[in-house]
C-alpha cells in the first residue's frame, strides 16, 4: 500500500510503558519493531488482528541468523507476502 498525494497518517505512537487499547479501528495498524523489540510487539499485532483491524508488521534484524517469530508475525499481518529478509 503506498500513499498517493493528499492521503495522511492519523497516528504514530511509540511505546509510553501503559496497556494499549485495543479496538477495531477505521484504517490499518502498522507495528514496527527491530531485534529483542519485535517480542513485545508481537501480542499487539495479534490482538489488534482478532479486533477485525487490517494489520502490517515492520520487523527488523542486525542479520537473518537473529530472526524469530517469522511464521507468527506472518499469521498477523495483511501483508505478509511483502515480507523481506
């Protein structure tokens, strides 16, 4: 999915240490995380799936010897035939 002229981002958020609120929400969910930071995203991602939400992970690793959870994120997200080592 790219954004084309005059599309937005309604809202990036970082981890502020407080329980996310999950809901079905009107747009895609968009999780990133790089090495040991990609665990606690992965519980996010699944739920906001299960909300009936429309879900993309970003995850990245120092190398492909370091990765985990490929298939489990695949599970999740919508696009995971875009996914790249």
């Amino acid at each position: 999915m790219a954004l084309r002229e005059g599309d937005f981002i309604l809202d990036f958020r970082r981890s502020l240490g407080l329980p996310s609120h999950i809901r079905e929400l009107d747009g895609t969910v968009v999780l990133v995380g790089g090495g040991l930071g990609v665990a606690p995203i992965f519980p996010q991602l699944r739920e906001y799936k299960n909300a009936g939400n429309r879900t993309i992970s970003i995850v990245g690793f120092r190398n492909a010897d370091l990765m985990f959870w490929e298939d489990q994120f695949r599970g999740f997200s919508d696009e995971a035939d875009r996914h790249h080592r």
